[in-house]
C-alpha cells in the first residue's frame, strides 16, 4: 500500500510542478488565478493523500481551513476583475 501512496504523492507533486509553469507563465490574471487555485486543489489533496497514509484525522481542520481559504481567493479576484474589458 506504501507503494500507491508514494505513486499518489508523485503525481500530485508532478501535478504541482505543472501549475506552478502555468501560475508564473499566465499571460492573463485569471490564467494565473485559475492556477493558484488548481494549486491549492492539489495542496489539499496532499493533505488528504498524507492523512490516509498516517491514519489521522488531525489534518481535517487544515484541509477545511485551505480548501475555503482557495475558494473565497477565487471568488474575490474573479470580484475584482469583473467589469474589466482587459484581463491583464
């Protein structure tokens, strides 16, 4: 079972390898937001990844916490360039 988790972890951190070329080569702000928050997606499926594999249910509070932490930073930059013609 090790074997999956270490698979799991590998593919998610190739996963963020991923975002973090998108997040800094982004030619707009919602490029580079949509990232940010496929980041944090991959953050919090860490998290969970690390849970199962420790067997602990301490790390439930930090994935809410981050989870509604992307979300209302998705919400606030789609807010704040809502009525721009231009994205950038």
């Amino acid at each position: 079972m090790t074997a999956v988790y270490i698979a799991t972890l590998a593919i998610l951190a190739l996963a963020g390898l991923l975002t973090l070329v998108r997040l800094v080569r982004g030619p707009w702000i919602l490029d580079r937001t949509m990232a940010l928050d496929v980041l944090v997606v991959v953050i919090v499926a860490g998290f969970a990844v690390n849970m199962a594999m420790t067997d602990s249910v301490l790390t439930v509070p930090i994935l809410v916490c981050t989870a509604l932490l992307g979300f209302v930073g998705s919400l606030s930059v789609v807010r704040l360039t809502e009525g721009r013609k231009e994205h950038r």
